[in-house]
C-alpha cells in the first residue's frame, strides 16, 4: 500500500525504484546477482505521465545494480481496478553458482555475529499500518516524515560486496520485509538456532519512533511489522568480526541455541 501514499503525495519514480530493489534483495540472501527485471503495471485508465515515471524508476534502478529492464506489460481494466488505483509487480530473474547459494545453514552456529545494514525507509513493508496511523492525526504528516516514508526501498548489493571485499564472508542474509525481525531472521536459520538482537545496538530513525509513539506500538508489533532501521541482517563467524566492524555496520546480536528458533529482542531501544 505504499502505492497508495505515492498516489496521494507524489512519488511514482520511486516506487518503480521500491519494486526492482526489493526483488535485488530478495535473491542477494541467497547469493544471487541480478541479471534481468521485467514489469507489470495495471490500472483502470492508463495514465502515460505516471507509467513514464514508474518505469524511469525501474531502469535508473536497474542501472545501478547492473541489471537488465528486459520488458514489460501494461493492463487497463477499468472492470477490475477502481479509478486512480495503481497495482505493479516485478519479476527477477539472477544468477549464483550452486555452491555458493545462501544460507549456509550447515556453517552457522550459536556465537555467531549478527551485522544490521541500516534502511533509508519502512522499505515496502507495513504501509497499512502507517496510513491508519496517520489517519488518526490531526494535521497532515511533515514533508520530512512524507519524504522519509516515500524514500526508495534501499539496495544492500553495493554494501554485501563492500563487506566480501573486506574478507568477511556472509553465511546467512535476511531481508527484512514483511513479518519483520521475527518471521525473516528465523527464515535462513537450521534448526536448533535462535537469534537474540541487541536492542540499542543502533538509533531506531525518527520516523518509527514517531509511529510507535503515535500509535503506542509495542514491541511485539513494530518489530514484526517494520525494519525499525535495519533493513537486512548478515550473519557471520564471530571471528570476522574485528575485520567488519571496518565497514561501518554495527553488531546488532548473536545466534543462540534454541528449540524453537525464535528471535529475541533484549534491552530497550528507546
């Protein structure tokens, strides 16, 4: 429902950029390099200004991570979409050499070191949430909050490489989208193994703390909804460490034992 608030205020270039990164990140936890995107976008009355702009996003995004904007659709169905209404999605298609696909689950063990990656924006996730707690204000959302919550869902590609060229060799990536800390970390994780993240390991941006605090938000909730600033979670062997504390990403938390392979959130961030 992001698409909804790029409607509303503006934003169409961005979310072009919202879907190609989303689906780089998608295949960068498992190791692979995109080769090529292809796009869909439906609509009930074709607007030419506004597929320009969300497909000008796509390819300044697609240029970035090297990727191909091989093609796409679109799909005026006035009978399905009601007016004004905008609906996209993004096909990826990548490459990795099976020996190097992500996670390797057989090398992750309890002492583990958990990086976190900062976002630039909720990422593409919990939208529906935001706009209901927006609604409940009086007065219309800040420019700065409108322009942090519109920001482009960040591509982490540039940053894996920088920590590989460093020596540090990831063994589990998690993006954190939908379902958050909670259903992602336990997601590249075998059996046996939970996460524990160290809350104030890292500032929580202003806008989360200004939607928590908006709609007292509990823990529970925000952390299962929103990237609250960490947008993907690298695991790596506690020995690597010292070597990528150099690029800049704080150590957010360690793999535990555990028989349920849950995560836990420990301290306050507040």
């Amino acid at each position: 429902t992001k698409v909804e608030l790029a409607a509303r205020h503006g934003g169409w270039n961005g979310v072009g950029r919202d879907l190609v990164n989303h689906c780089v990140d998608d295949i960068l936890v498992q190791g692979a390099r995109p080769l090529f995107f292809l796009d869909y976008i439906a609509t009930a009355k074709l607007v030419p200004e506004i597929v320009a702009e969300i497909v000008t996003g796509m390819a300044e995004a697609c240029k970035e991570v090297g990727c191909a904007l091989l093609g796409g659709e679109t799909a005026e169905m006035p009978g399905v979409y009601t007016e004004g209404s905008v609906d996209i999605a993004g096909t990826i298609v990548g490459a990795v050499h099976r020996d190097a696909l992500w996670p390797r689950t057989d090398d992750l063990q309890p002492g583990d070191v958990l990086l976190g990656m900062a976002s630039d924006s909720p990422h593409t996730n919990g939208y529906s949430l935001i706009r209901l707690l927006l609604d409940r204000q009086d007065d219309d959302p800040s420019d700065d909050l409108l322009e942090w919550l519109l920001t482009p869902h960040k591509s982490y590609l540039g940053e894996v490489d920088e920590l590989r060229a460093l020596g540090v060799e990831p063994k589990a990536l998690a993006h954190i989208t939908g379902g958050g800390f909670f259903e992602n970390i336990p997601r590249v994780l075998p059996d046996g193994i939970g996460a524990e993240i160290q809350l104030g390991t890292w500032d929580v941006p202003a806008g989360f703390r200004h939607l928590v605090e908006l709609g007292d938000v509990p823990d529970s909730e925000s952390f299962r909804t929103w990237n609250m600033g960490m947008g993907l979670i690298v695991a790596i062997d506690a020995d690597d460490a010292e070597a990528a504390s150099a690029s800049g990403h704080p150590v957010i938390g360690r793999l535990v034992e555990s028989d349920t392979g849950e995560v836990e959130l420990v301290g306050d961030w507040r």
